[in-house]
C-alpha cells in the first residue's frame, strides 16, 4: 500500500503590508490585531488535523502566523528562506495604487503574465520556475 503524504499550505494572517495597501515582498512587517484572530482561527481549523512538520519562511508576518499552528500542535517551526516572499526589488514598500503608473508594463505582467515578468527575477519563486 503507498503511503500518502498530505502537504496543507496555509498564507500568513494579514499582515501591516496588506492593510497599509503597499507591496511587502521581502519587507518584514507583523501581522495585525486581525492578523492574529485569523491565525488563532487557523490553528483551531488544524486542531484535529495530524500535522508532522510546520516549514515557514523567516519573514515575521510568517513565523507569527505559523507560531500559532505550532502551539495547537505543539511542533517546532523550521525555518527555510526557499518559502520566502517574491522579493519586490523597486516594488518594496510602494503603494500597490502607484504601481502601474511607475511600471507599467512590469504591472501588467505581473497582473496578467506572471511567469513572464522580469523586475522579480531574483526571487526564490523565480528560481523556483526555473527548477
């Protein structure tokens, strides 16, 4: 009999990036005070389910996301930057509203065409694509 392996992929609660509109790839901002309800409900969510490992990338809103699954289950985190965010380069930190009119044509790739897009070629994702 094979046996199966399940991988549950859970995204970081809200974070102060995602509230304050801008582009937080590699900006290591916190969860909010919502962010935290949201991972308290997750971790609830996975209270009966079998968990054998948590991988989070070192990112705080991650790692804070994370930590509340880890305590539910009471497993230690590992730590890998391979699950970090697309790193944003010029994008870090802008208000997602400024973005197009900066970086058109990046924005539209990154709207409609995202495996094309050139300005996050130095991510973890993009190595990623390239195997």
């Amino acid at each position: 009999m094979a046996i199966k392996t399940r991988i549950i992929f859970v995204r970081h609660a809200e974070a102060e990036g995602n509230l304050n509109r801008v582009f937080h790839g590699w900006t290591d901002s916190s969860i909010t005070e919502r962010g935290h309800l949201q991972a308290q409900r997750v971790a609830e969510r996975l209270k009966d389910v079998e968990v054998d490992v948590i991988y989070s990338s070192s990112l705080k809103r991650t790692l804070q996301t994370a930590q509340y699954i880890a305590d539910v289950k009471n497993l230690p985190i590992i730590r890998t930057d391979k699950l970090k965010e697309i790193n944003g380069g010029e994008w870090e930190n802008r208000e997602w509203e400024e973005l197009p009119n900066l970086w058109p044509e990046e924005y539209d790739s990154w709207e409609n065409r995202l495996m094309n897009i050139k300005c996050l070629a130095e991510s973890p994702w993009w190595n990623f694509r390239k195997g």
